[in-house]
C-alpha cells in the first residue's frame, strides 16, 4: 500500500492533503499481483476506488505562479497501468531495498540504524543480526556529504532501475542498476532509441548534463516523460543531482583546445543551474565594449534580452527570471545564455524547471 499526498501551499508541507492510494495485492498463493487506486475525497475521509483510473485537477497556492494560483493534473493510473513499471524482473513489489536501508535513520530526533531497528521490531521473517558492514548500500541523494557519482547513480537505481535494467524493456538496452559500471550501463555517447527531434542527442553526453536525454526526459511532461505514468511533476532536486553528476563526468583534466582571444568574454556560470524562479548569469570582460545577453530555446529562437549596452571590462552579473521579453513565463526545458561583444560570443546552457 502506499498513498500519494499534495502540498495545497508550494513548498509548504503542513498544506498536504491525501489524493490517492494504491495497492499491490498478491492473488491468491499465486505469482501474481493485480493493483488498485483509491482516490480520496476532499475531507480526506472516504476514498473511491477506480478501476479505469482517471484524471483530477487540484487548485494549489504557488506564489511563483500568475495571480499566485496554479492547477496540477493528476492522473489515476488503470489497475492494467500498474504492470507496467511493477514488471516480474523486478520482482513486480517495488518497495525500499536493502542498499536503501543500511544506515542511519533520524526517527524524530533519534538517529539509529535502519535495519537494526527494522529487526527489533520485528518486521523481518527471521533475525538478521546486527552486522550489516557486507550489506550492500547505496547513497541518500539528499546527502551532501556524500559522494555525488553516488547519490546519483542511487537515485537512477531506485527511480528508473526497475524497466531500465536487463529484460526490462525491449526497446532499449540501458541499465540503470547501481551496481552495473558506468561503462557496462549502455547510456554513455549512445544514441537513444526513441526519437529525438534536435541537435543529435545522447542519453548521456559527459559534461553536458542539461543537453543530454536522461535529463531531458525527467523534465519532459509529454509524452517523452521518465517515469511515463502516474508523473506529472518535475523532481527539481533530482534533476540537480544527475545533471550535476554528468556535468562532472566532462571535467577537463588538462587544457585543450585553443584558448579564447584576449579580447573574447568569458561566460563563467548560471547559479542555480538548474533553476526554478531565476538564476544569475556572470561572465567577465577583458575590455570595455558594446555587448548583448540573451536567453535563446535550443532552436535558437531569442526568449529574452538580458543586456543590450556598452560596458565596462570586468566582471557582470544579469538575472534572468524564466520569463520571455512579453513578460510571459518560459516553458521548463533547455535555454542557451550568449554574450556577444565585437569580438566573439560565448554561450552557456540553462534547464529551467516548473
């Protein structure tokens, strides 16, 4: 059983309000499990069961929204739907791993091992012990301290693992298993599958993070979306920490290439990157001079000018609020920052996520 809750308030958690709950039941002694969806009213104190599924549209607060409201569809997946991520190579029950559990827990200001207190309980067929170092276990993505090649590849594992790995899917061959090498994975410079409208992509192209597939398809919300059901919203910190992990796969170890002319700008960052209600662009000038900053989608269509004047050499900063130059908000997705003066133009991509 599980349910599904949502913030009435943005960011506010004490507005949650129960939508839905699903069960997995097991038929019978059978190797077979049919699921339901349950969804609640507004009081939160009855929930009807639908079995064709369905579609509902919840009004919230969201001060980054026109007029400070906003809508969220929320779609009520068929019992047939639920066969298609809960798959019989994945032992069809999706649930917390092992990896998931070995480690420290805070219940409510006490910190204690996980399956160490699983096991008192009781809430194993049979005593476990207390040695758990053999145990296999995957990084918290939500932990800063730990390493970000880890929370990344743990969050893929646990989000995506289940269709993405060996007899999962037959129209494609990636495996997204924490345990799979990154070069056994099938994702590194490979071509996807499905197709891509733009720019020759890759599932993964090291230090690109925001122009390659695996992110574009957790900040898709058509047809294109990972998950492709019972999703419809983007995972912001998610896409942080995988786009973040394979800008880092591209870092250079040494300087090739040739280097920028003297009187070239250099365009430093965009922080945050990805980003929700805005973001800083700073770049530098080696000399005074005319120079224009703008905001393109990847068609190279202009969505908003940032800069359109003479400045003085140094360092600049711009902000840019995902708005176009009619003041209307910008669709989530992939933008590209250039500066241009007289001599040269340097660009820097932007994922803006709504």
């Amino acid at each position: 059983m599980k349910s599904f809750y949502l913030d009435m308030v943005r960011g506010d958690p004490s507005s949650r309000r129960i939508v839905e709950t699903r069960l997995l039941i097991r038929a019978g002694d059978s190797d077979r499990w049919e699921g339901f969806s349950y969804r609640w009213n507004e009081a939160g104190t009855d929930a009807e069961l639908l079995i064709p599924g369905g579609t509902g549209r919840y009004e919230i607060v969201d001060p980054a929204a026109p007029g400070g409201r906003a809508h969220v569809d929320y779609r009520f997946p068929a019992s047939e739907d639920c066969s298609r991520c809960h798959t019989v190579q994945v032992g069809q029950v999706l649930g917390v791993r092992t990896a998931q559990l070995n480690g420290f827990h805070d219940y409510g200001g006490v910190s204690a091992h996980q399956l160490e207190t699983w096991n008192r309980l009781g809430l194993f067929t049979e005593d476990i012990g207390g040695d758990f170092d053999e145990l296999p276990r995957w990084e918290d993505p939500a932990d800063d301290s730990a390493s970000l090649a880890g929370r990344a590849r743990s969050y893929l594992a646990a989000n995506c693992a289940n269709c993405h790995r060996p007899g999962g899917l037959r129209r494609t061959e990636i495996d997204l298993r924490y345990e799979t090498a990154l070069e056994a994975a099938g994702i590194v410079n490979a071509a996807p599958n499905l197709g891509v409208d733009d720019f020759d992509r890759r599932i993964l192209r090291p230090g690109d993070g925001a122009g390659s597939v695996l992110v574009l398809r957790m900040l898709a919300l058509d047809d294109r979306r990972m998950p492709p059901l019972a999703s419809g919203l983007v995972d912001e910190e998610g896409v942080r920490i995988v786009s973040r992990w394979i800008d880092a796969l591209g870092e250079p170890t040494a300087v090739s290439g040739p280097l920028p002319s003297p009187d070239a700008p250099t365009l430093l960052r965009g922080y945050p990157n990805p980003f929700n209600s805005s973001t800083t662009i700073t770049w530098s000038l080696p000399q005074a001079g005319p120079v224009d900053l703008a905001v393109h989608d990847v068609t190279g269509r202009r969505v908003r000018t940032l800069v359109s004047a003479r400045l003085a050499a140094g360092e600049h900063q711009a902000r840019w609020d995902g708005r176009d130059d009619r003041d209307a908000p910008a669709a989530s997705g992939v933008y590209l920052a250039r500066v241009r003066t007289t001599a040269e133009s340097r660009t820097f991509k932007l994922t803006l996520l709504r």
